[in-house]
C-alpha cells in the first residue's frame, strides 16, 4: 500500500488582475510553458507582467503572445525579446476545447497567472468573455459592500 502525495504548495509570481476586472471567467485550464532558464529565473524573482497578453491557437499548438518577462538581472544575452511568442504545453483535447471556444464571437483565452507547482512553473489560462460597462460597475459595488460588511463585524467583534 503506498502512501499518498502531499499537496504542493503553489507559488503565484505573476496575475493578470485587469483580466478578473473587465472579463468574465468561464472555464480555467492549466498549461506548462516552454520558457529559458533566464526566463524562469526572472519569473521567479516576480519580473514578469501579463498585462495585455493573449493565447493564440494556430494549427494543433497554442501560443502565449504579448507576456512580458523581463530580463534576468545576470544574463549575459543581449538580443533578448522581452515580448516573444511562447509555446504552451496542453493536451490536444484542451487545445480543440479552447479553440473552439475562441471560434464564439465575443469570447477570447487569456493568461490569467503565472505559478510556480513543485519545480515547474505553470499558467493558468481563462476562456473569458468582455463584461459591459454595467457588469463592471455591478462587480465593485458588490465588492465594496463586502468590504464594508467586513469593516463591521470587526469592529462589532472588539
């Protein structure tokens, strides 16, 4: 009888959190992705933003476009591409799965975080579709009513 793995904590170095704000998330999916060992390490060390990113499907393969990783502070290469096009590691059936998501009109798959499983560094990436204006300001206000619910039992707590 063999005993169970332990939970890996996960690590986060980087979210894309203007995405959680102007997006509706509708399913999740975890991707590997192919990356240099500067990369990682500047990964690691938080010099990455996904700001303005966007996954891409071309042919049976995926790529992460616009992701800036910085970088590393102690690389000797010089004609680094910050901005590069990255491949992702998905199984084919999540690659068909999320292509045919994008293929909806109003939907697109965004990079959501970058974090770290173990020793590998992993992405998560949404199928999401643009809130209106109306959803947005719904969103905060529901946000800062939790804020304030939260400010009052603290404060009916002492």
């Amino acid at each position: 009888m063999s005993k169970p793995k332990p939970k890996q904590a996960l690590t986060s170095y980087s979210k894309n959190k203007k995405a959680y704000h102007a997006y509706e998330i509708l399913e999740k999916y975890e991707a590997g992705i192919v990356l240099t060992g500067e990369e990682v390490k500047s990964i690691r060390t938080g010099q990455s933003n996904l700001k303005g990113s966007f996954v891409d499907i071309s042919g049976d393969e995926a790529f992460l476009n616009e992701a800036h990783i910085s970088r590393y502070k102690f690389s000797s290469n010089k004609d680094y591409n910050p901005t590069r096009k990255r491949k992702l590691l998905l199984h084919i059936k999540e690659i068909l799965k999320i292509s045919q998501a994008i293929a909806q009109k109003g939907v697109t798959a965004i990079p959501l975080e970058f974090y770290g499983k173990g020793h590998l560094i992993k992405m998560e990436i949404g199928i999401c579709r643009g809130k209106k204006l109306y959803d947005k300001r719904e969103t905060l206000k529901k946000r800062d009513q939790e804020m304030e619910i939260k400010i009052q039992l603290k404060r009916w707590q002492r």
